[in-house]
C-alpha cells in the first residue's frame, strides 16, 4: 500500500520541553488514520508540524513519496493537505458559499463571482455527501453544518490528504455517525484521512490505522482491527485504567437545589432555557446531558448569578436565590466549576495560590482587615497542592504554565473546599487527559459521597454514566426526559439529545 | 522572575533603540549626538541645584503616572489624567486664594479640593465606562480638551488677576506646600509622590481590594465569576485613579506655580501615561520611568544654551521612545497566545 504521508524522526521543541521526540508516522494511502494520545502527548505538534505551522527542529516529511518542506500553511495546502480545525473559523454574516471561498474567491472582472463560487460549492456539496445550502448565512446553521462547511473549504482547496482535529467534540451521537460516512466516502473516493481524537468508540468504530502518542512520542502504530479499547486506553496512558460505572452507595439526603419553571436568555436573547425544573438532593449526582449549545452553559450561569433568570425560581435549601448576584450565591453556599475554565475559571497568568484565592479574598483567615494572610495562602496552597495532586514546580508557576488537567484541579481545588453544600459542575474532563481524568471523576465521586448536591453537566456521556445517578437531558432549553445512571439506553439518550422523544420500549438494560 | 527581567530587558533596549534613532536624528542638524547627550545629562544631574530641578519635573509625572497605574491595573485606561490635573490645579488654587484659613488647614482644604475636582472630572466617563461599558480611552480623552479650556475660561473671565498676564491671582501663603531645600522650588510633592507609589503598589500586591482590582484587569470574567462587583469597582477604580490626576494638579499649583495659568502644566499627563506604560503599570518602576522623562525635560533646558540643538529635538527622541516601546509591547503581546481582550499589567 502506497504512502500518503511518511514522517522520519521527527523532533520538536519548546525550549527545553521536547514535544516531539524522533516520531515515526506512516499513514496509508486510501485509509482513515486516527492519531490519539492524552493531552501534551504532541498530537497537535505533530499535526501542526505536518500543516506547516511549526517547524520541526529534526526529521523529514514525506508526501507521495516526495521529500518536501513545509515552511507554512500554504506551502501544505499545495502539497494537497487541509486541515479541519478544533474550533471553526467561519464569518456567521457570511453565506456557505462566501465562507468556502473566503481568501480564494473566484473573480470576474475584478468582481466576486458570486454564481460561480454557489455553483462549484453546491457540486463539491454533491460529490462528498455533504449536504449544505451553499446560500445560506452561516450564522443560522447549527454546528453539525458548520464543520461541513469547514470540510467543504478544505475540499474547495484542493485537498486530498484531510486531517481533522477532534471532530466530533462538537457533535451528537448522530452527527457524529454522519460525519464517518462522509469520512468513509473520502477515502472511497482514494483520499487520505488523519482523524485526531480523545474518543476511543470513534477510534474503533471509523478508523483503519490508529497510532498512539504518549509523551511526544509514538508508541504504536497498529491496524485498529487488531486493538481493544482496553489495548488503546493502556497504550495511552502506559498503565490499566477502568471506565465503569463507579460504586456507590446510597446516600441520598434532603433536596439542596431546587429549579422551578426557569426561563432566560442566551447572549443574543434568544430563549436559551424554557421552563427548566429539577431537584437535586444532598450525596446526589443529578447529570445533565446533551449537546453542546441546547441551554446547559446557560442553565450553570444562571444557576450561579452570572446570568440572569428571566422567569421561574431557584431555592437553595428552601431559601429563594433567584436574581441574587454572584457573590451572594457563592456565600449561599454554591460552588462552581465553569465549563470554560480557561475563561472563567482561572486568571491564567496567576500564580496558582492567586488563583485559589479567587472568591475568598474576603474571608478570614485568608485576609484580616483586608490585608491579604500571605503564609497561610501559601500553606494552603501547598496543602491543595498535594491533595489534589496539581503537578506542578510550585505554588507559585503559573496557571498558564500546566496542562489542561492540571488547571482543572486548580479550579476543582478551590470550588470543592470552600464551605458550599451545592456544586455546579460544567465539563469536569474537556480537554483533559484519561490520568487526570480518573483523578478528578474520584475527587467529584468523594465529593457527593460527603453528601454535596451535585449538578454535572457534561456532553461526555461515558462520563455522565460513569458518574451520575440520574440523568436528564436536555435540547433546545427544555428538559427532555430523566434516565436512571445505572439503566442507561446510549440509544434512548441520543434520540433525546436530538429532540426525539422515543417510543417506550421493555428493552432498558443498556446497549453493552 | 525571568518574565520580570526580561520586561526590564526589552524595555531598556527598546529605550537605547531610540536613543539610537535620536543620535541619527540629531546627526541630520549638524549637531554632534554625544555632546546633545552629554548636555542633557550635565543639565538633568550637572549640580544639586539641576538635580534638584529633574526632580521638581519628575514629581508632576511620576504622580500623574500613579493615577494611571491604578487604572491600568484594573484594566482601564485613563488618559484625561491631563483634564483631571488642569482641574485639581485650577480648584486648588482657588481654595488657595479665595480663603484665608490657618496654614496647615489651608493647603490640606486645597488639597482636598484638588482631588475632588480630579474625581469629579473623571465622574461621568466613569459612570458610563460602568454602567453602559462607554470606552474610557474616548471619553476622558475629550475631556481633556473641555478640562484645559474650561480652566483657561474660568481663568481669564472670572478669576483673572488685575492687571496684564492670563493667569489668576497668586494663592496665600498658608496653601503653599513647602519646599524641601532653600535652593529649588522642589517641594513636598516629590515626598507625596514617592509615598504613593510605594503604598499603591502595597494596595495591589498586599490587599484583598487590590487582589480584586488587579483579577478585574487580568481576566474579567474569572472576577466577576468570583463574585467581584464589576460595574462597582470600575467606577471606583477610575474615580481613585481621577483622584490622584488631580492632586498631581493640586501638588503642581500650591508647590511649584502658586497660581494657575494657561498653559499651566504642558503634557504632564500625558508623559505620567506614557511613564507607567513603561513601567507595565508598576508604581514602584513608574519612579524611574518618570524620573527618565523628568531629566529629558529639564536637561533640555541646558541644551538650547549649550549646543545648536533646539528642545525640540528631545520631543522627537521621547516620541521615538514612545515608538520603540509601543511597538515592543505590541510585540511581545502578539508572541505570548494571549486570549481575546486580555490585558495584563505585571509587577
């Protein structure tokens, strides 16, 4: 089988950290490759490395059997590679078509040609299965549309070697199985496809090749047929790690947090939550699941006085909260770990003891009279630091220095001490690597059995089964239906994450 | 650590670089660049009595510097600090002659009065920038314009001193903030100064307020997520940060002039921003960084004496220095990834 792409020795680095160190990859030609590993393991040096945008330090890339040098992104485009990237760089004012041609519009005259650029977006729409109205204004779609419209830009280039960088983050189960057909269509078609991603099914279920990344360097390159899940998870992490449900006991207590009937507004006031109720009770892990953007960002904002309600009520231990600030909710005893913690949840150019600080400047014996106790925010920086295993040089590096992984257990450190008996968590794992995320599913399983209510809103839904002991899930603000943790139907939950209220079914024992 | 040395690093080189471009700029009137230097430095340290007069220059920017640290730190900016000192300066004064009250209540009521004008100046950007998100940088800039010819207004049509120059009667003895040596004009201002660049610079690193302010600058949301009050604090942060505008104003009128004028204290203001972005907005560097622009000053007086060049010459090299360190900034923002709108101001 011809080569699509041949890297020798390849080694990058960052100073004194090596992100790549002497990687090998052969990638097939015809074949869907996937390239995994855990956050910081070089994946995306590597990809980078290969589109152009990083040099590499040592080593050779080789396409078609041709040696070539890549001093950028275009440079890659001509040698016929496209990348789809992580977070989608579309124009929302701008219709399909204008987005695919953004940068190489085709002219006439010195003008635009706008029939043009929807003709030829409506034939590669045809040729790849991917289905778009080449008029229409991007700002309307939904994300699903929008990564096609981000493969179409790639295809309008030219590309015949396609890699994609955790794709399906973004996507519902359905979604996602769509996009592997068209995927499979690629390479029916004789293109080559390189497949970035934390998910294991996906691995298994799309990909030909899969190649593991620990450490900045490769460990394995097998045909996916020969690999179990368990096979790829020990290859990643270098150790036996389980992701089954977690025991547990009952103990479920007195209801904390009660939501009634709540209603508000998105950042373009539109209704992002209708009508929400739920209760969650003390030692009780409530999930809630669903796909990106149907109101969960929303339901924690507003949940935690960032946003405001614009109908229905919220009782923290039968006390109403509803339009209180942040600060007054934060001393009501609610915790929060934000979805995204790069924004909200740390200041990253802090130092980790300034970012524990956060919130509790005020409280004594952090501060006394409004003088900031500088060795006991130490001590108890310290202290964090160990409990929750931050791997860090010392309370001192800053937030920005440690991987995504250990950022979270910044936030987690500071959210889960403080004197709350209700926690709003948004997204534990994003972006977090299988070791740390082990560590952080323990600390949020110890918390709940402390008898915190705990609110897990997550679109992982291995994680929300893992963890939780009921599930609901909600699309387009609503609350679809509520699911038992131990009694989950992946099925079921996938038609509710689209909207789809099944037929009752006897069949509940879980799609093992 | 090495984050702080290599800001001092790029800072320095970025001021030797237009130093440079000075040299060449000096070269094209025939002038020889080292001697221009070597004037300026015997003119800004030559004598106690020129160093006495560096410091006298500096004082003005180093507290105009300070208001715009405070701001800076909580990711505002300020920059009708220049409107607030016309203001602190003109109301000053006006306690300053309009009264006659024992001395030490005399110069602490106009005193006072200097920092409510600067805190009434910046008031309605302020109330904007916090309640509707108004751009600062907009608002008190024009209200520069309104401040200096509002002063210059008030000056010649109502408080005009009888007889000739536009400028108001002279204020009492009892408001005159005294001067430390015989020999110079320098006066307690400089004290004032240095004691608050130490104790703004203590309030952001010690205190759980400045802890807030300083998160506010940093990362927005991550305050306001910790429950900060960001729509109090900025309006509190611009009005402290107006408070000290106009007692630079204030330190100005009872310490060096004794009366206001038009034309009363050329771009202070303006030198106390461009000094504290120098320093990244730390109080304790905004010292040297205003000491710096003092000593151009005042050396440039000896240069026209000394040497064919004119003053303006020291304009061109200190927009040269502006140049050079705003492009290095810019610079070094572009290499960090830094996430949308986020401002930092190190210590």
């Amino acid at each position: 089988m011809p080569l699509a792409i041949e890297l020798k020795s390849i080694t990058k680095r960052f100073g004194a950290f090596v992100a790549n160190e002497d990687v090998n990859l052969a990638v097939e030609s015809g074949k869907i490759h996937a390239i995994i590993g855990e956050n910081g393991a070089g994946k995306t040096t590597l990809m980078n490395v290969l589109f152009g945008l990083l040099q590499p330090d040592e080593g050779e890339i080789w396409i078609d059997g041709e040696k070539k040098s890549l001093p950028n992104p275009a440079a890659a485009i001509d040698a016929g590679i496209g990348m789809v990237h992580q977070h989608f760089k579309l124009v929302p004012s701008l219709t399909v078509a204008e987005n695919v041609f953004l940068g190489m519009e085709i002219r006439k005259g010195g003008l635009i040609d706008h029939a043009a650029q929807i003709k030829r977006t409506a034939e590669l729409s045809k040729q790849f299965g991917l289905q778009v109205d080449p008029t229409e204004r991007v700002g309307l779609l939904s994300v699903g549309i929008e990564q096609r419209i981000e493969i179409l830009k790639v295809l309008a280039r030219g590309a015949r070697i396609i890699i994609l960088d955790e794709p399906t983050a973004v996507l519902t189960p359905q979604e996602s199985r769509e996009l592997f057909q068209t995927l499979r269509g690629f390479v029916a078609q004789g293109m080559t496809v390189i497949f970035i991603s934390h998910h294991l099914e996906e691995v298994m279920e799309v990909s030909d090749n899969v190649s593991v990344l620990r450490l900045g360097k490769n460990v394995a390159t097998r045909p996916t047929a020969e690999l179990t899940k368990s096979d790829l998870v020990q290859l990643m992490v270098g150790r036996l790690v389980s992701f089954d449900r977690l025991p547990r006991t009952p103990t479920i207590g007195k209801t904390v947090l009660e939501v009634e009937d709540l209603w508000a507004r998105d950042d373009r006031r539109l209704p992002a939550l209708r009508g929400v109720s739920f209760g969650v009770r003390a030692g009780e892990i409530v999930g809630i699941a669903g796909v990106a953007g149907n109101g969960q960002t929303e339901l924690a904002e507003v949940l935690s006085g960032l946003r405001s309600s614009s109908h229905g009520s919220i009782k923290l231990n039968g006390r109403t909260i509803t339009g209180a600030s942040a600060r007054e909710i934060r001393a009501a005893g609610v915790g929060h770990v934000p979805g995204d913690r790069l924004v909200r949840g740390v200041d990253r150019n802090a130092s980790i003891s300034m970012n524990l600080l956060m919130g509790r400047q005020d409280q004594s014996p952090w501060s006394t009279h409004g003088i900031i106790n500088r060795n006991y925010l130490l001590e108890q920086t310290q202290a964090l630091i160990k409990r929750f295993d931050i791997r860090a040089r010392g309370p001192e590096s800053t937030a920005k220095s440690l991987s995504g992984g250990n950022i979270q257990k910044i936030v987690l450190a500071r959210e889960f001490t403080g004197s709350a008996d209700c926690l709003l968590i948004d997204q534990p794992t994003r972006g977090v690597d299988i070791g740390a995320q082990e560590s952080i599913h323990g600390e949020i399983m110890r918390q709940r059995d402390a008898g915190k209510a705990i609110l897990l809103i997550s679109v992982q839904l291995d994680e929300l089964i893992r963890l939780a002991d009921r599930i609901l899930v909600m699309f387009g603000g609503t609350i679809m239906g509520e699911i038992s943790g131990d009694r989950v139907d992946e099925e079921e939950i996938g038609m509710l994450m689209a909207g789809v209220v099944p037929e009752p079914r006897s069949n509940t024992l879980g799609a093992a | 650590m090495s984050d702080r040395f290599d800001s001092l690093f790029g800072q320095g080189l970025a001021i030797l670089f237009a130093l440079g471009l000075g040299a060449l700029v000096i070269l094209t009137v025939d002038e020889s660049p080292v001697r221009v230097f070597v004037t300026l430095l015997n003119g800004a340290f030559g004598s106690p009595e020129r160093i006495a007069g560096t410091l006298l220059q500096t004082t003005p920017i180093l507290i105009c510097g300070i208001a715009a640290c405070i701001s800076f730190r909580g990711g505002l900016f300020n920059i009708g600090i220049e409107g607030q000192l016309f203001m602190g300066g003109f109301w000053a004064t006006w306690v300053g002659f309009s009264f006659n009250l024992p001395p030490a209540l005399h110069l602490l009521l106009a005193m006072a009065a200097a920092v409510i004008a600067g805190m009434a100046w910046i008031a309605i950007p302020a109330f904007f920038r916090a309640r509707y998100k108004t751009n600062e940088v907009v608002s008190t800039i024009l209200a520069n314009y309104v401040a200096i010819l509002f002063t210059s207004y008030l000056t010649i049509n109502w408080f005009k001193r009888s007889g000739g120059q536009s400028e108001t009667p002279p204020i009492l003895q009892s408001a005159y903030l005294p001067e430390l040596f015989s020999f110079s004009r320098l006066n307690w201002g400089l004290v004032i100064g240095l004691v608050l660049a130490v104790g703004v610079y203590l309030f952001f690193t010690r205190t759980s307020r400045g802890y807030a302010v300083s998160e506010m600058g940093a990362n927005p949301k991550f305050a306001e997520y910790g429950g900060i009050d960001i729509k109090k604090q900025t309006f509190l942060v611009l009005i402290a940060s107006g408070a000290v505008g106009g007692l630079a104003g204030g330190v100005e009128a009872l310490g060096v002039h004794h009366r206001f004028m038009e034309g009363f204290a050329p771009g202070f203001g303006f030198d106390g921003v461009i000094a504290a972005l120098l320093a990244n907005g730390n109080p304790i560097g905004t010292i040297f960084t205003a000491l710096f622009f003092g000593a151009l000053r005042s050396g440039s007086l000896l240069l026209e004496v000394d040497t064919t060049a004119s003053r303006e010459i020291i304009t061109v090299i200190q927009a040269l220095i502006i140049l050079a360190v705003s492009a290095q900034i810019t610079i070094r923002r572009k290499a960090s990834d830094s996430t949308a709108g986020e401002r930092r101001w190190k210590f």
